[in-house]
C-alpha cells in the first residue's frame, strides 16, 4: 500500500506546478531542425544457452512489432537481399538480444561538430509480463574542440526484478566554459578550462516491494590538469587556481531509494520512476573534502491521448548541497546531471549553483504511424542558487523541438535530434542515443 501511495501523494503538487509552467511556455514559438546521421546498423539475434533454453527462464514480453518499422526495415528493403542480418528461430526467441549500433555526426552547443559511435544492448532476464528491459550503451566521441567522451552505463534488472544493479562510469577530456555561480551570471564572461575526468558511479539495490528498491553505492570522481586556455590577468588566474585548483577528487557512499514502475526504461511510454540519493563524501575514502548531497529525480509518463501512442513525460530534478561545499565541477550545474542531458536550449555548464531546481516537460508524437519517424516539443525551467546567498532569483527558461529516429522497434531506442532555445541569444542542436528522459 505504501508503494501504491507515493505516486498519488506527489502527483497534485507535481502536476499544478507543470501546468502552470506550461502556460506560460506554450506561447513561445517553435522552430524547425535539421539535422542528419551518417548510417545505422540494427541487429536483432540470439545467444541460446541450452540450460536457459530447457527451462524457459528468459523470454522477451511479447508484443505486436507486425506495423513497426526501424531503421534496418529501411535498409531491408532498399536491399535485394531482404532477409533478416540474422534469422532468430521461435527457440531462439528465449534470450533475444536487441543491439543498436550508430556511427553518427553531430553538431552540440557543447562538442561544435562532432564524429560519434553508439552501441546499446537491450534484453529482459525474465518473462514475466512486467519484466523490466535491461540495457547495457557505451559511445565514443570526439570532436572539433579536441573533446573526448567516453560513457560506459549498464542498468540491469535481475530474474523476478529482486536487484537492480546500476554502473554509470565516463572519461571525459575537454574544454569546457564557466561562468560563475547562480542564475544572473553573463554568457559573455565565461572562461573556457581543460580538464580530464573519470567519474565510476557503482550501485546495487534490492527490491523491498513491487516496484520499490533500496541500495548502497560507491561514488568515484576525479578530475585532473585543471587549467585556464583563455589568457587571463595574473589576478584571474590566481583567482581561478583558488576556487578550482589543479585537481579535485570526491569518493563517498551513496544511500539510494528508488521507485520505478517503468517497463522500458530505454523509451518510457507509461509508469512512475522516483531515485533518492544522498551523497556522502569522506576524507577517510579518499576524498579531499567532507562534503554531502541529496538529490530527488521524480519523472512520470502517460499516453496522451489516453488510447494513442503519444506520451506526455514531466521531470523534476531537485539536486541540493547539504553540508560542506563541493568542488566547484561537483556543484549542481546545467547539463551535468547523471545523464548529461538537463537544460536543453544551454551550454553544459551555462549555470551552477551550491543548490538546482530543475523542472521540464516533453510531448513525444509519432510523425510517422509505423513508429520509424516522430516528433517532440520541450519546455524546461532551472534556477540556482549563488554561493553566498543561496537564494533563487530568476527564472532560466529553455524550449524547443526534435525528431527521432527508430534505431530498434524491439527495445524503443531511438536516435534524438533536439534543437533549444534559451535566453540571451542562446540556442543549439542537442543529440541523444535513447531518450532525454
């Protein structure tokens, strides 16, 4: 009963402050985008293990694929050879592999124009009708500003749901904008830092109840050869090197509540998902400072209309300092959620804070009725605060519209072509193996 009540509890708050964010930010106009992907390749095959096989253990939920259309359909019948890359026999079909890879070019606020690689793995550990999709991405990216990104993330549910266990590990090499604390700072005195990062971010939960999960994790993030590339008076530098300094390390413990009734966690079409997490970060793991965080990541999804397969997708992201101050990289910032995916419409990074209030909403429609094209519409609102007096005094407002592209009908992951909009001037294309959110 508790778990039926949480949803329910939260949802008049929640819903009130969307509509009244909505109505103001459904007056703004939208833009067309234009973007393009190099090619794709989509595999659908079967690893049998005989063991698994004789006891049926692992199947995929079944569902109706017959009017749906991916990307490698396009290439399929283009091809004269219109056989599947693999044929996937009815035994077979007891541990399905759904595999996306993308080779792509992009253009970010963030990368400038950019070569990138993706690869997704989705699979369900059980057959049961509400089965959670497993998912296992890696990409590798480089781009015109020498960055390098390279995020390995595997969110995998065990047999009968009884674990959760969640890796979120990058390395990031880059240049990368500051602009000092809070949300009045100015887009035309930021200062652009190289800097080299590993971030390993380790959890495991155990279910409690159905849906709900509780669980302990190890955060790891080290950043290393800090430095400004702007040239700077002896003053700004000296300043700079202080708040910053060469390298910053933070290790702690993480204490996890998370409620997800989500069956797609690779394109949510319906459910609730709640993650609570409180950060503690010690001297005596490893960390150069004692410092703690809380962050509460709320998200729900309907179909809207109610019978089409259209969804309407709300997120609320409060992110908050607790005790002591984290290194400056650490602090609440856009775009440098778990996802990196926040503030559409901004630079990553544009805003940072000792404390973030993060609010969006999405309409996702299909363009296309086979699924292969759709079309989404996004609003979002964010507000920091600044490090003295930790109070929110603006409003950042970011919009916006995409297209995506299906990369795999199986296991709904597309390819997301989002182009924002946001204040002083500030606009982009913003690309995503999966959805934002």
């Amino acid at each position: 009963m508790i778990c039926k009540r949480i949803p329910s509890a939260f949802a008049v708050s929640f819903y009130i402050l969307i509509l009244n964010f909505n109505s103001r930010l459904l007056k703004k106009q939208y833009f067309l985008l234009f973007s393009c992907a190099f090619c794709f390749f989509n595999v659908d095959f079967a690893q049998v293990n005989q063991s698994l096989k004789k006891d049926s253990l692992i199947t995929p939920v079944e569902q109706d694929f017959s009017n749906e259309r991916d990307i490698k359909d396009v290439f399929r019948s283009k091809s004269k050879n219109r056989k599947p890359l693999f044929e996937i026999d009815n035994a077979s079909k007891e541990n399905q592999r759904h595999f996306s890879f993308v080779p792509a070019a992009g253009y970010t606020l963030q990368t400038g124009f950019a070569g990138i690689l993706s690869a997704n793995l989705a699979y369900y550990n059980d057959n049961s009708a509400d089965a959670k999709l497993s998912s296992i991405s890696t990409s590798l990216t480089y781009s015109q500003y020498n960055q390098t990104i390279i995020p390995f993330q595997a969110d995998i549910w065990t047999k009968g749901g009884k674990y959760n266990i969640i890796s979120d590990n990058r390395f990031i090499s880059y240049p990368s904008s500051i602009f000092g604390l809070g949300g009045r700072t100015d887009p035309n005195k930021g200062v652009t830092i190289n800097f080299s990062s590993i971030k390993l971010h380790e959890t495991i939960l155990k279910s409690v109840a159905k849906n709900f999960y509780i669980g302990l994790g190890i955060y790891y993030d080290d950043f290393w050869g800090i430095r400004a590339l702007d040239p700077l008076t002896r003053r700004k530098d000296s300043l700079l090197t202080a708040e910053l300094g060469k390298g910053e390390t933070s290790v702690g413990l993480a204490f996890r509540l998370l409620y997800d009734s989500r069956l797609n966690q690779i394109n949510p079409q319906n459910g609730w998902y709640y993650n609570l997490v409180y950060r503690s970060n010690q001297t005596f793991l490893g960390s150069e400072e004692n410092w703690s965080s809380l962050m509460l990541d709320v998200r729900k999804y309907f179909h809207f209309p109610a019978h089409s397969k259209n969804v309407l997708a709300f997120w609320n992201l409060d992110w908050v300092t607790t005790n002591g101050t984290p290194p400056y990289l650490l602090l609440p910032s856009t775009g440098w959620d778990d996802q990196y995916n926040s503030g559409r419409g901004y630079i990553q990074g544009r805003f940072r804070g000792k404390d973030m209030y993060y609010l969006e909403s999405e309409y996702r429609y299909r363009i296309s009725r086979n699924g292969l094209l759709g079309g989404v519409l996004f609003a979002n609102v964010q507000r920091f605060s600044d490090d003295i007096s930790k109070q929110f005094d603006t409003d950042i407002i970011g919009y916006g519209l995409g297209l995506r592209m299906k990369l795999n009908k199986h296991s709904g992951a597309n390819l997301c072509l989002d182009y924002g909009f946001g204040k002083n001037g500030s606009q982009g294309f913003f690309v995503n193996l999966g959805e934002v959110f």
